[in-house]
C-alpha cells in the first residue's frame, strides 16, 4: 500500500490523492488518523514530520511541511515551512516562509505573508500581515482575547551593515512570559527594530516607527520621530555601542538557557500526556539547543570583528580591546554549564507547586499555567531569572 493510501485508510481526509506528495522519508505512523486533512497541494517530506490530530494543511493553497512537527489542531494555511515547531492551535496564513529554529507555541499564529527564522513566539502572540520577523523572541499576554500583537507591514532588521548577526532582540522575556500573566506587546504596523533591542512588557510602539534602543521600563508608549536626514562618512565595524551590543547578546542567550530549562522540567510531563508527545518535546528541546548555538556563533564572530587595528583611534576603546583579547574565555564562560546549576531551590519549590495547582485544571498546559498563584508564578520566574543573569555574570566576570 502506498502511503496517500495507508493516510487515508488510517482517517486521514485527503480529497485529491494524485494532488498531494507524501516523501518517502515520511513516516506514515508520525501523522495522526483523527481528523488530519491534508488539501490538494500538499507537499509532506522529512524523516521527523510529526502532524498531529485535528491539524488543517493547505485551506488556502500549497503548502510544503518539511522536517516540521506539529501538535494538536495546527493549521498552515499554505506556504512554506521548514525545521519549526508548532504548539497546539497555533495558525499560519498564505505566503508564509517558516524556516530553521522556530517555535510557535500554543494558538501562537501569523496572518498572510509573514516570514520567520530562528523566531520563538510565545503563547498567543499575533503577527499581522506583510511581516518580517527573524532572530527574536516575543512574549506577553494571558490568552488568545489579550495577546501580544505586531501589526502588517513589520520587519526586525536583523543584518548589519557590516554583515554581522548579533542582533536577535527580545520583545518582553521568558522568566515573566512563560508564566502568562504579563501585559501584552504591541508594536504598531509599518514599522520595525533594529536589533539588537530589548522591550519591557506593556510596550507600545506607535505605528510607523523605527525603533533602535531598548526600554526595559513596562508600560511605556513609544512615539519615534524620524531622524534628521545627514551625509557623512561610512567606517566599517565602529561598535560605538558596544556594551549594549554585547550585554543584548548575553541576555538573548540567558533567555534561551531559561526556556530550554522550562521545556525541560515544566513543560515534560505536559508533552508526554499528549500524542506524539515525545517527538513534540525533543523538537523543542533540539530547536532551543540550535538557537543557543545560532546565538553563540554570533556573538563569537561579532567579538571577533572588534579588532581595532582599522578603525580610528578614538574608537578603540578599552572595552573593546578587553572584549577581543578575551573572546575565547569569554565564550567558554557563556557555555559554562554552571549556568543551568544556579536557582535550583526556586526550581524545587516551583516544580512542587506545579503539580499541585496541575491536578485542580484539566491538566493542559495552558490551563495549568494560567491558574497558578501569583506568589508561585513569582516563584518560578525568580529560577529562570537567575539563569538569565548568570550567564551575563559569567562573561562579564572574564573582564573583571
């Protein structure tokens, strides 16, 4: 039996066979019978596609999954998607281009033409259409009616003039937003970042605008004027702000330390409960791991490109002299598993009350962590707070 056949004999609604490829690297037991539909057009590949029940492919038009593991009730519209992962009801439109170290998590979702790569979206959180949004982390809200929003016409600028990567901003965190109680992000449409930037949770930036620094302050309107127009002389790789630059690195990768920890200790169990669970948290856990090795390789090619031997003297500051005399050990301090060691007694506590508070819900994930106690939500983000600020501790303690 050939495998549109052995789909369709195990439930899986396929109205036109001869339109939709199943590769043959895909494993027939990875996709669920229970009310999978697959449209015309379809294109399923890779060893690792995982589709779990009640997921939608293709509504819209076309749609590649490649090496891709959905949970429960994913639907992609149609596109392109390759090496992500999508969380239970998360949703993409037409035109989307998904590409290596995405997560969606749960009902997470973008509307037409929306791009990501390296992108880690957070429970709820909404892209509009026409929008660009590689190299960052976005969190905030408490459920799908309050959610953290981008509108149409966005990007993250997320590559340099002196072609270096080092930009992955953070748009709220994940100590506070794993946790969902915290004030939605919104970031008007026809605008963008210049990252790296980090944003406070509550932010609102004005439709329209460029934004290029942080405001790690929550709860502030950001109106943006535009710059004054002025012609000088361009000098490669300057990094007048480089304490910014490097601190904004630290905390990206602090971050994903703290979700690969949260994936690890909190969100196993909630995975091992559902179908196909075990593949789902591996993705995870291996998507994380990638992002962390994206980030360091940045930032060691970004420590690497300050040497001052070609730029002017006045820019050859000490800071920067110290940051590229000492890369080595400074990327060795940001591997350093005495990160994932710090807060433990935090973590105990959290973990214990989670499962408390896990058997008065319905036991989903969403639900468990909505209904926690404020008191224990601030429990569980004082542990990954600590491993956020050991890992810049460790690489600025190379300078002191």
């Amino acid at each position: 039996m050939d495998k549109i056949s052995a789909l369709r004999a195990k439930g899986v609604t396929i109205s036109n066979p001869e339109s939709v490829e199943i590769g043959e690297q895909v494993e027939v037991n990875q996709i669920s019978g229970n009310g999978v539909t697959l449209h015309p057009g379809c294109r399923i590949r890779g060893r690792s596609t995982v589709i779990s029940s009640g997921c939608n492919l293709g509504v819209e038009g076309p749609v590649t999954v490649d090496e891709c593991q959905l949970g429960k009730s994913v639907s992609l519209k149609a596109g392109f998607f390759q090496g992500a992962l999508f969380l239970e009801g998360a949703n993409m439109g037409s035109g989307a281009h998904v590409r290596q170290g995405t997560i969606l998590e749960e009902e997470a979702n973008g509307a037409h033409t929306v791009g990501l790569k390296q992108t880690i979206l957070l429970p709820f959180v909404t892209l509009g259409s026409l929008i660009n949004f590689c190299d960052c982390l976005m969190a905030g809200g408490t459920s799908r009616k309050d959610h953290s929003e981008v509108g149409s016409s966005y990007i993250h600028f997320n590559f340099t003039p002196d072609a270096h990567k080092a930009t992955a901003s953070l748009i709220g965190d994940v100590p506070r937003g794993v946790m969902m109680n915290q004030p939605r992000i919104f970031l008007g449409g026809q605008g963008g970042l210049v990252g790296p930037v980090r944003l406070g949770f509550g932010t609102v930036i004005g439709a329209g605008a460029i934004y290029r620094k942080d405001c790690l302050e929550d709860g502030k309107l950001i109106l943006v004027e535009p710059p004054k127009q002025k012609k000088i002389d361009y000098v490669p790789n300057l990094y007048p702000g480089i304490e910014r630059l490097f601190e904004n690195n630290l905390q990206y990768i602090g971050n994903l330390y703290a979700l690969e920890q949260w994936y690890s200790h909190v969100r196993r169990p909630f995975f091992l409960g559902d179908e196909f669970g075990e593949q789902l948290l591996d993705s995870g856990l291996s998507k994380l791991k990638s992002a962390l090795a994206e980030r360091k390789k940045r930032l060691a090619a970004l420590l690497k490109n300050l040497d001052t031997t070609s730029v002017p003297e006045r820019f050859a500051t000490q800071i920067r002299k110290d940051l590229f005399a000492k890369r080595d050990e400074i990327m060795e301090k940001v591997s350093s598993g005495q990160i994932l060691e710090v807060g433990t007694d935090s973590r105990d506590a959290f973990l214990e009350g989670l499962e408390q508070t896990r058997s008065q819900t319905d036991g989903s994930y969403v639900a468990t962590i909505q209904a926690l106690e404020k008191d224990q939500a601030s429990t569980g983000t004082d542990w990954l707070q600590k491993i956020v600020d050991e890992t810049s501790r460790q690489a600025w303690s190379v300078l002191n």
